[in-house]
C-alpha cells in the first residue's frame, strides 16, 4: 500500500498597513482555504496610519479561530521589517513561508498547487501563482491591440484563467517570482537569510532575494495551475510607490545588471502559445482584431504597393461590425510617404506594434525573418497572400538573405488560409516545397489580379512627388509610337536582353530598368522603375504602340493586364503564367508571345503593324478588371477566420518553432554587437597607443637597436 505524504506545513505571513476592505476580503479567503489543522497564520500590524482601528478590526475577525497569530510592531518597520521580524524572530515553526499581500486573496487550491510545484525539483527555491494583478504573472499579460480599449475586469481575468490553466504548463520557471503571493523554501532562509533591510520600506526586495538565491542555483517558478487576486497598491498611495520602486530599482539593478535583459527574455520566450492568446482564446469576448501587415510596403509605386493601397481603399469602404478593430502596421516611412492615416484606420509603426489579434492579413508574402517574428508573436491565425518564389530560386537574390526561402517556408507551412495570385504561382510552391503540397492545396484560393490603372486613386491620391519628366522621356512622350519594355533591373525580368534584341529594330523604345549596360539614344530611353508619379506612368502607357513584356519569371504578370487597361497590344515571354492571365482576363486576340529573344524584332515588327492586335487591344481599354475580386476573397478569408475554431495543437507548434529561430537569430545578433563593441574599443585602444609618446619613443629605441640585436644573433651562431 502506498505511503500517504502528509502535507507541507505552511505559515502564512500576512504584513498588515492599512487598507480594510481588501483585508477583509484577504483574511476571509485565508479562512475559505487555508487548513489552519495543518498550516499557521502570522498577521502583523505595522503601524500604519489607522493602526488602532485596524487592529480592533483584525481582532474581531480573527477571534475564536485555531492557528491565527496577530502581532503589532512597536513602530513601523516597513514592508522588508515587518516580514524580517516575522518571518525570523516570531515564527518558531520550521515551516516554509508564504509571504501574502494584505490586497491579494488566495482562491481555492492554490496554497496547495504552490506547494507541489515548489517541491517538484530540488532546486526550485520561490514560486508565486497566477493572478489578476501580478506583472508577468497576470493572466492575460498578453492584451487585445486596441484604440478603444476599456479598464480591465478582475473578474474576466479569473474567467480567462479557468479557461486556459489546464492548458497550460503546470509552471515556468522566470526570472523572478512576484512578490504579492510568495512561497518560501524554509531551508533556504535558514542558509541565507530574508530581505534585504537595504530595500527599506519596500518594492524589489523580493526580485533581490529570488535573484540571490538564483546565484547558488535555485530557480524562481510561476505555478500556472493556481490563481490568487490582487487589488495591488492598496496601501500605498500612487506617487509614494513612484519613488519607492525608482530607488530600489537602481539598487537592484547595480546588483544583477542582468536583471532588465533576463526579464526581457522571459516575456519574448517564456510563455506557450495559449498564454500569449489567452484573451483570443478564451470564449465570451465581445471584440475582435485583425491586423494589416504591410511589413513590405517600399517607397515606390510597384505592383505591391497599388495592390496594398487597393486593399485599404476597399477596407475603408466596408462597413464594420461594431466589435471589429482593424490595425495597420508598417514601417514609419511608408506611413508617413502613402499617408496610411488617412484611410481611417488605426495605423501604427511596425516596430512599435504591441498585443495580439485574432487573425493578421500579410497583404504580401512573409518573406523576411522580422515580418515572420512579428506575425508569430501578436496573431492567432495567419491569411497570408503568395506571390512567386523568385527570391528563394534565384541563388543570387538568396545570397542577400540566407534565411529568405525558410522564412517563406515556415509562412506558407503555417498560414492558416493563403491565397495565390495564379494557378502558376500555387503550382511554383508545391513544385519548390513538395512536402507541404497537401498543405498548400488544402488551404490555398488561386484568384487573379488584374488591373493597376485605378488602384490608386481617390482617397490614395498621387503621393509620388511628381518631378518634371527627363527631356528625352518627355520627347518620347510626346512623339508616342514607341515600344515600352516593362519590367525592372532584376535580371528575370530581362529587360536588358529585351531592348539589345530590339536595338536593330528601329523602333523608339522606352525601357524600364535601371539598365546600366544599356546605352541610351535618341531612340532607347530608360527610366528607373517605380520613379514616376502615376499620372506619369498612365502618360508613358497611354501614348505607347506596343508594350513587351519579357520576364522569364512572375507570379501574375501585372503589365499584361495594365497594358491592355490602357488599350495597348502586349508581346509577352511565353510562360505558363503568362498564358493563364491572357486566358482567365480573355486577353488573347491582343496578346502575342515569343520564347526566343532572336526571333522578338521580327514579332514586334508584326505586331505594330498588326491592325487586328491592335483593334482588339483597343476593345479592352478601360474594361479589364480591377483588383476588387482579390480584395474582397482575401478579406472574406480573414473574416472566415474569425469563426473558425482555433487549433491549439497547430498553433503551439508554430508558435514554438519560429520562437526558437527568433532566439537563435536575437542571441547571434547580441553576440555580433557584442564583437562590434569589442573591435570598436580595441581599434580606440590602438590608436590611442599609435599616437603616444611613449609609443613613439619606443619605436625610435627599437630603429636604433635593430642592427645590434642582428650582429648579436649572428655571434651566438658562430
């Protein structure tokens, strides 16, 4: 038969200054839940400005009751004082010690779930529950991001707790355990001692006895499964706390310089998954928040940039359910030059970003280390848009960015909806990750884009400060007639093969690049992507004969549509993904194609003579779709979410595992700053030496005492 453990014997130490309400409501839930058959009660009253009549009240509270002591301090000693004296002169027991706030209130089994976590290790020295009011303890500490949010409830606080805690696990082992609720090993003060008197009255007293006790190799733990209330400062008033906690914070910090960087550690990496969405998580809520990732917004206009600013035009015409929030986030930049502020949404700078959300829209692909962070660290669910695969393909774009094909990886692998610009682009990512081709396919919508001409307009207005056209573009402008070449520098785009092929063509060409091996003429004009204003580039369009289009590699192909928005004929590289926008917009009749940069001069001769290709091109101007059937399946995919239930098992995983490669990431970038210092000092170092005297003395003596240091050695020889 089993031997029962009989449990541990605990003396509760309750320091009383003042405040009765919430003692009362302490010492009623001492009553409620602690075993005063096995465990003992110190209360002692330190002087406080009502100490007569708290006493009086105490008295009464506790008469008749078995294991209550009640103690009055000759003078007011101060938290630390009060506890010493308590802890090391009243109580006689052996027993470990909880140290209990006179404004927490201990909740049922949570004395008893300390006490097992605290001796679930040899080494496990503190350990405090969760609470209401606890700083890392609070449940949530993870908070809803919103412009409108409310003073917190204590009791949604528990509600959210009785909800999570089986989910979690059973403890963490943090930094430091919070002082409000704080059980003792007895042999550790027997070895060394208590509070710091040092701390006076109070406040980090407690971080310092948890960080010494850490130096002899005990641990600090927070017990998951165990909840006690906390009114906090009830006994202190506002500006008086202020002071305290400023002053002992720099004691604390010149012992443990650590301290600020270990509990920043904690927060990024120490709790699970459920922890940090617990309030998204948890049922009953009445908001809901979806963030607007635009971690890729560069300063120009791009294909991205009008496909992201469509997207918020469309969302700042949708009419909202009272209890959704939307927040954009992007760099400081793009707010400030695309005006994001102005659609009416709350809009913040991506590095400031804080809170959780219940799902985060990546209007572009997730395809850097911190975009992959950030969605991991404040969404639930991800709806993460795909574009191509170039930059994980191309070994020289991967060569910039090691990480780039992992990080588009780990988005893909653990977004929860995803939508495709094409079949092409779906296919390119089950092609280029086999293993996650079920994944993808289950998950994945394929919805062509279309048209850029009106996706900036209206309230995006024209941001680009529109400088005056160079005179050989404006001159080619202004003749037309000529062929545009659409594309950028990158060398899939081609551009440069496209317009050499077209040099003995004839033919005006005005080409997008830069293109620093292509000669410009009277004839060959090149203007750098993304530099004109949109009412430029609608000019360029507009008076063009022809555009080709000579990527080799795209995800949709934006210039086909645009161009025949336009009414322009386009001769496009023939690729599969050229051949299904042509297909799916019905475009062919003004669309011819060339896989051989040889035989271009011939097609695009053809095609400007062509009248059929152009009187076709013509039919398309102003009717080829927009963006409107993409925006509104992507945020049909977001909303969807919001009432999908959560996959807990899934989101620990992925949570889990980008956390561990933001560690290793956060701690080699640490170390590289740490070199850089080193080699910085060193260089300083070095040349402060280079420039002494003494230095210069020494390389004098050295000049001069070179030839008989080598008669010398050549006599030992000898």
């Amino acid at each position: 038969m089993a031997k029962e453990i009989r449990a541990r014997a605990v003396t509760v130490v309750v320091p009383i200054y003042d405040h009765w309400s919430s003692l009362e409501r302490c010492l009623e839930s001492i009553f409620a839940y602690v075993d005063l058959s096995v465990h003992r009660v110190i209360l002692i009253n330190d002087c406080g400005p009502h100490a007569d009549t708290i006493e009086a009240l105490v008295l009464h509270a506790v008469a008749g009751r078995a294991g209550i002591e009640y103690y009055r301090n000759e003078s007011n000693l101060g938290f630390v004082g009060a506890c010493n004296r308590a802890v090391l002169n009243l109580d006689g027991s052996g027993n470990d010690i909880l140290l209990l706030n006179s404004d927490a209130e201990l909740t049922a089994g949570a004395l008893d779930e300390m006490t097992t976590v605290l001796y679930s290790a040899e080494h496990h020295g503190v350990v405090c529950p969760r609470s209401d009011n606890a700083t890392i303890a609070s449940v949530p500490f993870f908070r809803r991001e919103s412009a409108h949010a409310q003073g917190w409830s204590h009791d949604r606080s528990a509600e959210i707790f009785a909800e999570i805690a089986p989910l979690l696990p059973r403890f963490y082992v943090s930094p430091v355990s919070i002082g409000f609720c704080y059980l003792i090993k007895r042999s550790l003060i027997d070895n060394h001692g208590l509070f710091d008197p040092v701390f006076g009255v109070g406040y980090n007293e407690e971080n310092d006895f948890c960080l010494r006790i850490n130096a002899l190799g005990y641990s600090s733990l927070i017990a998951n499964h165990a909840f006690v209330r906390h009114l906090g400062s009830a006994s202190f008033d506002s500006k008086l706390k202020s002071q305290l906690e400023r002053k002992n914070y720099e004691l604390l910090l010149a012992r443990y310089p650590f301290y600020p960087e270990a509990v920043r550690s904690f927060i990024s990496f120490g709790y699970s998954a459920v922890d940090v969405f617990a309030e998204v998580i948890a049922t009953g809520s009445t908001r809901r928040t979806i963030l607007v990732d635009l971690h890729h917004l560069s300063l120009v206009y791009n294909g991205s940039t009008r496909y992201a600013l469509s997207f918020l035009r469309a969302l700042a015409n949708t009419s909202l359910s009272r209890d959704l929030e939307l927040t954009i986030a992007a760099q400081p930049g793009a707010i400030e030059f695309f005006g994001l502020e102005s659609y009416g949404i709350r809009t913040v700078a991506y590095s400031t970003l804080t809170g959780v959300f219940d799902v985060g829209i990546a209007i572009a692909p997730i395809n850097s280390l911190d975009q992959l962070v950030q969605m991991n660290k404040h969404c639930v669910r991800w709806v993460v848009s795909h574009f191509d695969l170039i930059a994980s393909r191309s070994l020289a774009l991967l060569a910039t960015d090691p990480l780039r094909s992992l990080v588009v990886e780990l988005g893909l692998q653990h977004a929860d909806r995803v939508i495709s610009l094409s079949d092409f682009s779906l296919r390119d990512a089950t092609a280029f990750f086999p293993h996650l081709a079920k994944n993808l396919e289950s998950k994945t919508k394929a919805v062509m884009l279309g048209s850029t001409q009106n996706a900036v307009t209206g309230i995006d207005g024209d941001r680009l400060v529109e400088t005056e056209l160079r005179p050989a573009i404006a001159r080619l402008i202004t003749r037309g007639g000529y062929v545009v070449v659409m594309g950028n520098f990158y060398p899939h785009k081609q551009v440069a093969m496209a317009v050499g092929s077209l040099a003995s063509a004839g033919v005006p060409i005005l080409a997008f690049g830069p293109l620093p091996d292509v000669e410009e003429t009277d004839a060959t004009v090149v203007v750098s992507s993304g530099t004109l204003s949109e009412t430029q580039l609608h000019r360029v369009l507009e008076n063009a004969a022809l555009v080709v289009f000579p990527s080799a590699y795209e995800g949709f192909g934006l210039p086909i549509a645009d161009a025949l928005d336009f009414g322009v004929p386009v001769v496009a590289f023939d690729t599969s993904v050229a051949r299904e926008v042509v297909r799916k917009l019905r475009l062919g009749k003004a669309v011819r194609f060339f896989d051989r940069f040889s035989l271009l001069p011939s097609i695009v001769a053809s095609a400007l003579s062509d009248t059929v290709l152009h009187d076709a091109a013509a039919l398309h101007r102003g009717s080829v779709r927009g963006l409107a059937p993409y925006n509104e399946a992507l945020w049909r995919m977001a909303l969807d979410q919001l009432d999908e239930p959560i996959d807990l098992a899934s989101l620990e995983i992925r949570f889990s595992a980008i956390k561990q490669l933001e560690r290793i990431s956060t701690v080699q970038s640490q170390v590289v700053a740490g070199l850089r210092s080193e080699l910085t000092a060193a260089r300083s170092l070095t040349d402060a030496v280079i420039s002494s005297r003494t230095h210069r003395a020494g390389r004098k003596i050295a000049l001069m005492a070179s030839p008989l240091l080598r008669i010398t050695r050549q006599s030992n020889r000898l």
